[in-house]
C-alpha cells in the first residue's frame, strides 16, 4: 500500500526562531493537500524541507514508508517535481522549449543537442516535443508553444510553468504559492486545473499546495494543514477548516490585513 509522502516531527530553528515545530503532515497518494497559515507561520519553510533546500534539525520524512532525504536536484528523479514563487522561466527558450527542459531528465543528449540548435533529427528529441505539446494542450495553452515566455502574460506564465513541472511526470507536484499575482478568473482557472491532477487518465499526481489564498485552498483541497507559529493547529477537509474557530483565529484574523498588502 503507497503511503505518499510523509512528514514526521520535523522541527527547523533559525538561530533563536523556531520555524517548525514538531510538524507531522501526510500527503497521500492522488489527494490535493493544501498547507495555509498567516505571514511567518513556517510554510515557505516547509516547501523548502520537502524540496530540500532546508535540512530539519528534527524529526524525519518518507516517501512511501521508505526515508526520504530531498536534494534539490535529485526530486524528479524520486517522481517530485515542483514549481516556485515568481515563474522562473528561461527567457532565451520558447514556452514550448521550456516546458521540454521539464522532461529533459528522460532523454539523452540528443535533447540538449537540439536546443543549442544542432540537428533536430534525435527521436528523443521528437518524444519530448510531442510530449509537451500535449501537455501544453491539457493547459489550454498550446497555441503559445513557439512564443517567448516573456510576451506573454503573467497567467500564461504561470501555466507554462506548471506545464514545465509536469513534463517531468511527477507523482507529487509541489505547489508554491501559485496564485500570487493572479486575478480572480485566472484563479478559478488554476482551482479547476489543480483539481483535476490528480483524477486525470494520463500521469495523475498528488500536489501540495503551500498557499495564501484562502478560495483556491479551499476548492480544491481534499485535506488542509494550519499552521501558526510553526505549529499545526488544525487538520482536516476545507468544511472542517472553515468552521474552526482556532483557525478563524489564527488565520483569517491575520488574513484580513496581509491580503490588503
Ligand atoms: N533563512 C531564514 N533565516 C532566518 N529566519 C528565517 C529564514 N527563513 C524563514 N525565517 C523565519 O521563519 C519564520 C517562518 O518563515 P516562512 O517564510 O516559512 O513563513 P511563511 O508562512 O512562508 O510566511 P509568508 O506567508 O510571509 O510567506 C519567520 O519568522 C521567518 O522570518
Ligand atoms: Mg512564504
């Protein structure tokens, strides 16, 4: 039986601050998990433990019952892959080029090859083109495959970004803050597209979504993680969530002023 990720006691200190504190958190297979809590509750340090960018003090993670120690750039090869704040996309390549890097781990070096202009005859090379662009088509984004990231808008962006991520066939996707900077509609938009990640034909995928933004969290999570002050005060569906007055507290107190910023 596949546990998903797991998250066991993980504390992390920064000098005298305490970030996360006896964190414990599941992300099961094919299930949307979202992680909210007010500015400076511990979630940007979270994303990082999991992606590997921060080392816990205590505690341990596993991935499927099996010890799990993330090194940024070994993620996809564990089937995680993940977006960050800001799109960070390659300018000098084509949304469609770009989102190929995603997959780039799958091919030979043919692919590179073919990037820096050599003949573009390498099957690998066609396999990943067709690849992207059927994902790019799942996005609804496909007629800006020969574009520059950088004509587009920042909602475009965002999409090709996550269409980068999933080039790489993750069975967990990590998800910072994706609605940042995005307006309602374009919200709506990415609810419906995360929502369905994990039910699709093709690749499903569980996600983590480390996020602000109350409505996205609470349309498509299936389960929801509260932290304050590093600590989880709250578990459960987005219902339970909602009505909890530990969280109105916490959250939606400190909600209120920090969406005003
Ligand atoms: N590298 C670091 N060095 C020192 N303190 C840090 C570091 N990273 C985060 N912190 C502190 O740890 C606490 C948790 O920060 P974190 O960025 O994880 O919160 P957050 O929930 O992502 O907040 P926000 O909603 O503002 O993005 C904060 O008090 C922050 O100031
Ligand atoms: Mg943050």
């Amino acid at each position: 039986m596949e546990r998903g990720l797991e998250l066991h006691h993980i504390g992390v200190r920064f000098g005298g601050l305490t970030a996360l504190d006896d964190v414990s958190l599941q992300v099961p297979p094919n299930q949307v998990v979202g992680v909210i809590g007010p500015n400076g509750a511990g979630k940007t340090t979270l994303f990082n433990v999991i992606c590997g960018f921060v080392a816990p003090q205590t505690g341990a993670l596993t991935l499927d019952g099996r010890p799990l120690r993330p090194r940024p750039h070994q993620l996809t090869r564990l089937g995680i892959a993940r977006t960050l704040q800001g799109t960070g996309l390659f300018a000098g390549l084509t949304v469609l080029e770009n989102v190929m890097t995603g997959a780039a781990h799958t091919a030979h070096a043919g692919f590179v090859s073919a990037l820096l202009g050599l003949p573009a005859s390498d099957r690998d090379e066609r396999r990943l083109r067709r690849q992207a662009l059927d994902i790019l088509d799942d996005l609804g984004i496909a007629d800006h495959a020969e574009a520059a990231p950088t004509t587009l808008p920042f909602a475009v962006r965002q999409r090709v970004a996550l269409a980068r991520a999933l080039a790489a066939r993750p069975r967990l996707l990590l998800l910072d803050e994706p609605a940042g900077g995005l307006g309602g509609d374009d919200i709506a938009g990415l609810a419906e597209l995360v929502r369905q990640l994990p039910r699709r034909d093709t690749d499903p995928c569980a996600v983590l979504l480390v996020e602000h933004h109350m409505d996205l969290v609470m349309a498509v999570c299936d389960d929801i993680v509260v932290l304050d002050f590093g600590r989880v005060i709250a578990t459960g569906a987005p219902d339970t969530i909602r009505d909890d007055p530990a969280v109105t507290d916490a959250y939606l107190g400190a909600a209120v002023d920090s969406d005003v910023a």
